[in-house]
C-alpha cells in the first residue's frame, strides 16, 4: 500500500466514501443546500483569492482564454451555488433499481446503482469545477477528491473551504470533498497511481493534461477529451435556422469544448451559405479548403492541423464537400468524438447522420452548445466523456454511480 502525504490523503477520501455510500437523500440534500448558501455567504472572500489568481495570470501572460476560464464573479458565484441546489433537487440515484427478474427456481435478481467510491478530478484553471465536482459527487454518494491547477490554487482553496463547512453542518464528513494544495507535477502523478483509495479518475484540461493522465495513471479514468466539434449544413438545410445555429455555437462562449471549431457545408448551398456566413461571423478568424476560399476572399488556407485543432478562440475552419457520404467522411476523420451537428430539414438525411457519425453527442438542428449537463436537465455536469467506457456525452449522477447484483432466495443451493 502506498504511503506518504497524498497517500494519507486518500485514505481519509476513502473513509469519507464509506459514510456517504449510506448517507441519506435527506443529509445528502441538506449538506448541498447549505454548501451553497455558504458560497454566496463567503463571496467577497473567494473573490478576493480569485483576483490573486487571475492576477498572477495576467502577469504571467496567459491568454485570454485562460483568463476568461479563471475568472469569477458575482454572477458566477450565484451559478455555482445554484448549481449545488438543482443536484440537490434532482433524484437519488443510489439504490435506484436499475431492473429486475425472477429466475424459474425463484431466485430474485436485482441490478442496483451504488456509488463508484472515490471519484478523483484533475482540472485546470476553473474554479467552478471545484463546486460543480463536488455537488455531484456528494449528491452519488462518492467523495470528491480534487487537483486543480496552481493558477487556480487561491480561489480553489476559498471555495473548499465553505464547500467543506456546509457538508459538517449536514452531519456528513468534511472529508467528502478533498483539494490537494500541492500542484507540482510530480504530486500530479502521483495522484494519478494512488490505486489503493482512488475508484475513477476524470482529467479535465487540455491536450497535455489527456497525455499526463495517459502516460501516468495506473486508476480507472474517464477522459473528458477535446472539443473539435463541427457544424454540417446539408444542401436541405433552412439557411436562416443554419445560420443562427452556426453563429451562437462558434461565438456565443468560444473558449469552452462545446463550441464549433469547424464549419463544412454542401457545396450545393455553399455559394449562398458561406458569404452570408462569413459576414455574420464578423470577427471570427476564418480559415478553409480551396472551394470555401474560391467562394469568400476573406477565408485564408487552412492545413490539415486546422481541420483538426480545437481552437478554443474566434478562430474556425471552413470545408466544401460535394455529399453528405463526404461530409461523414470529414468529421469523422477530424473530429474528436465530443459533438457534431447537421442543419437539414430531410429526415433520411439527418437519420443517416446520426447512426454514421462517431461522437458522444449528434445534435440535429440545433447548436452545438447544448452538450452540458445543467442543459441535458442533469444538474451541473462533472465532465463530457469522448470515450465508450463506462459514460460517454456529460456526465451527471447516473454517470457517478456504478451497479451491483443482489439476489434474494429462500434457501436455494445449486445442485
């Protein structure tokens, strides 16, 4: 067994994961409720740590993106304890009887939901992550055990600290949620090998974060991945509709993993569409293939990285395709299996879309941006899964938990 500080850290997370794995919806909700009263309470305070942080940032350099990420407020604030109080309010899905059946010799089965245990999240430069994790472990039974980032460090420590005081007022263990200070790289890794007391692992970051979970981890781990998510305007599509979805999922919040990256569009519709397109994305930094660009002057050449890069900015990549089989084709090839979306008003078409594309989340007629937990009606999410294993598209409660079998006899034996 391992030892040592983040050792001794999670073995008291994997305490506190036993008491929760009983604790009542009631205490549960009362722990949340009150967590979040204590955040609103205790705003000037983590706002204060917060400009710590984001100053630094700024001295540093780091970009806009970054920043914006970092940043809270008032309103911000209020959202995450907001937040805390839809978790509370929605369904417990510990114990929850997933199905059930009676075998010919009588034996009862049921498959029921219990929490995973410890769910360890490694995240970078978001405090709300920090409020958002734990409501949803605390409300399926787990313990948040919690690494951000050290540009983060001051305004996570705030917000731990009244997440921590609202849980003990419930009569549950201040050890539900758990913030390691530490944020060299080396505690990093060794967070991701403590196989002894961590039950899942969900990284959420960037591209170098994915690789340090992949190079390192030695726990189960869901990878919240990258966002290269496209928007296809089929020759069917209504251009007015398309044109709205496009806009509000590239610029209505840039910098997050649900918004566009790319645009295709069916070169039937292209030389109405894209011009149009171009001029309502005023701002944004449009790059495409030499059909898009033989169509508006104001695209520049994009490479084979372009097709493929989540930007995170005002920045999107613009490819013509002569069919749907081509568009498939494209997204597929560079997508990263978060969310794609197709504009058409033909049925056969969108039905195609949807069995042939690879993502977590196929949108049809509607914006990229409504892959969220808090949108899907599940509370705040604790991540989006691009992966198969075990959750794929946000994850929310029933993502949390995991089954187990209980049998019922009356004194059957196997012969």
């Amino acid at each position: 067994m391992t030892t040592g500080p983040m050792a001794e850290l999670g073995k008291h997370a994997k305490a506190a994961s036993r008491s929760l794995a009983t604790a009542s919806t009631g205490a549960k909700d009362a722990a949340l409720n009150a967590a979040a009263d204590l955040l609103q309470q205790g705003a000037p305070e983590i706002l204060r740590a917060n400009s710590d942080d984001v100053e630094r940032a700024q001295n540093d350099g780091v970009t806009a993106t970054i920043v914006d990420r970092l940043r809270l407020n008032e309103s911000r604030i209020e959202a995450m304890a907001n937040g805390l109080r839809t978790v509370a309010a929605l369904p417990d899905p510990v114990g929850e009887v997933v199905e059930g059946w009676t075998r010919p010799n009588g034996l009862v089965i049921e498959k029921v939901r219990v929490p995973l245990g410890v769910v360890a999240i490694v995240y970078e430069n978001r405090p709300n992550v920090t409020s958002d994790a734990f409501g949803l472990c605390l409300k399926s039974g787990n313990a948040a055990f919690l690494r951000g980032s050290s540009g983060a460090l001051e305004s996570n420590v705030a917000i731990t600290a009244a997440l921590r005081e609202g849980v003990t007022k419930a009569g549950l263990p201040a050890d539900a949620l758990i913030l390691v200070e530490d944020t060299s790289y080396e505690a990093a890794t060794e967070f991701m090998q403590l196989r002894d007391y961590i039950d899942c692992l969900i990284p959420r970051g960037g591209p170098s974060l994915i690789k340090a979970v992949l190079d390192n981890a030695t726990v189960p781990y869901v990878i919240d991945g990258d966002g290269n998510c496209h928007v296809y305007v089929d020759q069917h599509a209504d251009l007015d509709q398309a044109l709205d979805i496009v806009v509000n999922a590239k610029t209505q919040r840039p910098s997050v993993c649900n918004a566009a990256e790319s645009l295709v569009v069916h070169e039937a519709v292209a030389r109405d569409f894209l011009p149009r397109a171009a001029k309502a994305l005023e701002g944004v930094e449009l790059v495409g293939d030499e059909a898009s660009r033989a169509l508006v002057d104001t695209i520049g050449p994009a490479t084979d990285e372009d097709f493929g890069t989540e930007f995170l900015a005002l920045k999107m990549s613009v490819a013509v395709v002569p069919s749907l089989d081509a568009a498939i084709e494209h997204i597929n090839t560079y997508g990263t299996g978060h969310t794609e979306a197709i504009c058409t008003t033909d049925l056969d078409t969108a039905r195609r879309f949807e069995r042939e594309v690879d993502a977590a989340v196929v949108m049809v007629n509607a914006s990229t941006r409504f892959t969220d937990g808090e949108e899907f009606g599940f509370g705040a999410e604790i991540g989006i899964s691009t992966q198969k294993l075990h959750a794929r598209g946000p994850m929310g409660l029933r993502e949390l938990t995991t089954t187990k079998y209980v049998v019922h006899g009356e004194g059957q034996i196997r012969a």
